[in-house]
C-alpha cells in the first residue's frame, strides 16, 4: 500500500502532521508512506522510521516530482488543502479519491467576527488530520507530535553547548506575527535568571533574528549563546533534544522543541486554543495567557494591534512566566 501525505507549510502545521504519521503506521503496518513538504521542512525527517521518503518543495518550483507522479496511491491526505496543494494533487494518480483537512472556514469567522465558538474542543488540528485519513480519534488516542534525529547530530549539539553539564533553556523570541511577539525586555529577564541559577540559556530564531538575537544575548550576559540564524531546522532539532526547558511564543520553534521532547513553555496572546494548535500529552507543557475580551483577534497572529498596545502579551508578567518554568522544569 503506497500512501502519500501533503503539508507543505509552516513549521507549526507541519510538524503537527508527525502524529497522523504514527497513525497511519497503526493502520498500515505494511504501508509505504511519502511526505510532500516545504523544502525547508523536508530534512526534519530525514531520520523518520515511519516514512519511507520525505521530499521537498520549493515554493518557485511547485510541480510534483516526476517519480511521484509516475506512482500510483492508494491513499493520499491533503493536510494543506489550499489551491496549490490540490493542484500538486490533480497531478497524480489515485486509486481511491483524496482525503482532504477541513479548515473549520466558517467556525474560525464565527469566533473572530461575532464572537461565537463554534469549535469542538476536541478537534485539535492533529486530531483533524487524522480524521482526514479516515480516523475518529479522541484526543487521548492521538499520538504526540514527535520526530527523530541520528544520534551524531545530538552529540555535535551538545557540543555547541559547552558540554558542562548545566540544564539549559532554549528561548524562541521572534516570530513572522509580531503580534505573537513576548516583549523582548521579558524574555531577557526570563534568560538573566536562569543564567543566575548557573543555567545555559540559548536563543533560537531565523536569520533575520540574528541581529536581534544578538543584541539580547548581550543583555542577559553570561552563558547565554545566539543561534539565530546559525542551524538549520534539523540541526536545531537535534539540538533541542539537549535542552532541559524552552520557551517560546506561538511558533513552529515551541512545536519543534515539544515533538523533540522537551518540556515547553508557550506565550498565548492574539491566538488562543480555539483554532486547535494548542499543546496536547507528553512532553509536559505549561501555558502562559491572559483572558481578555479582545482574543483571539487573528488566525494567525496579525501584525496590528486594535488596542495597539498588545495587552494580550505585555500583560503576561515575567515573573509569572519564570515561576511557571521552575515548576515546570520539576514535573514529571
């Protein structure tokens, strides 16, 4: 049985895909399962056992590749569900019709517009994607998000990180929605006091973080160390996997570091979970929001404030999220 799964986009989305490959592998022990994703998601599974190919597209080059539209599927499950994805799925050859993810359109109007949740609190969108590929699962069978990485990268990542010994916290400031942007001022007085506790702090982001990523690092001082810029996408999971806590807004980063293993801190602010992205099971989580009448305000983040001063985040105190971590970092 040849099954093909399409999520091309973004890292968050992408990576919550991971537990319909564990599902899928359930089903169809024997099955042959491909992956279609971004090309700057693909090397994250490179190392998958549950899949035999993950393949990569560039956003200028959007056509199937030729072996995969010269195969014939028996199942595909379109997880992006946009115009170009099902246009990649018109180019090949199905056995039976694809299966599509739901987008939940009308329910997201619904709460943004007027108001009104209309969402099943137990429809997370991993539990969406499953349900695409014929699955009914509750939210206590659906597997974690979860991806694997050779052990020679994890030791070349332990190596950026001094090898001392100390537990470490990896902080996620940046995201593409400035909205969804923790002030920087408290990031850096959650990294100063771990630095304090003899702690590595390192902060992760993109390249166009770099810059910003830099100048924080100096303002906590200490063993704090900036990667912005410096791994690519499997490199910081292999990386991740070293780091005792993390902490970061609603991003991909904070999806990556819990499907790494590693107990996680979210920032909640214009998106809240309604929309179906919130952390779920093992590793353990803790969420950071405020309840205001204005949330959510955006799908996805947005860049403009109505109130435009962001209470949503700045109302989120430092110290509430420090003493959060520490309790966190205890759990089991």
């Amino acid at each position: 049985m040849k099954i093909l799964v399409i999520r091309l986009s973004s890292m968050g989305d992408v990576i919550l895909a991971t537990p319909l490959f564990s599902f899928l592998q359930k089903q169809y022990p024997m099955a042959s399962i491909t992956f279609v994703t971004g090309s700057d998601y693909a090397g994250l599974f490179v190392d998958d056992p549950r899949l035999s190919e993950a393949v990569g597209l560039d956003s200028a080059a959007p056509e199937m590749p030729p072996h995969l539209v010269s195969s014939t599927w028996d199942m595909v499950v379109d997880c992006q569900n946009n115009s170009r994805s099902r246009a990649l799925v018109k180019s090949i050859r199905t056995i039976c019709a694809p299966e599509f993810f739901n987008k939940l359109h009308w329910q997201r109007f619904m709460l943004l517009f007027l108001r009104c949740n209309r969402y099943d609190p137990a429809r997370h969108v991993a539990a969406r994607y499953i349900h695409a590929a014929g699955g009914d699962p509750s939210m206590g069978e659906v597997p974690p998000p979860r991806l694997f990485f050779r052990e020679a990268g994890c030791l070349r990542a332990r190596a950026i990180l001094g090898g001392n010994g100390s537990p470490a916290l990896a902080v996620f400031p940046f995201s593409a929605w400035k909205n969804k942007e923790w002030p920087e001022a408290y990031f850096t007085a959650v990294g100063r006091h771990f630095i304090d506790k003899g702690w590595n702090v390192a902060i992760i982001g993109g390249p166009s973080d770099a810059d910003r990523a830099r100048q924080m690092k100096e303002r906590i001082g200490g063993r704090c160390v900036s990667l912005a810029g410096e791994v690519s996408p499997y490199e910081c999971g292999c990386l991740l996997k070293s780091f005792t806590l993390a902490l970061g807004n609603d991003t991909g980063l904070s999806h990556l570091a819990r499907a790494c293993g590693v107990k996680t801190g979210i920032l909640f602010g214009p998106t809240t979970r309604h929309f179906g992205f919130f952390p779920y099971g093992e590793p353990s989580f803790r969420i950071f929001e405020k309840r205001l009448f204005c949330r959510p305000c955006h799908a996805h983040g947005g860049n403009f404030c109505v109130r435009l001063n962001r209470p949503c985040m700045k109302r989120i105190a430092a110290e509430q999220v420090i003493s959060g971590l520490e309790k966190l970092a205890g759990a089991p």
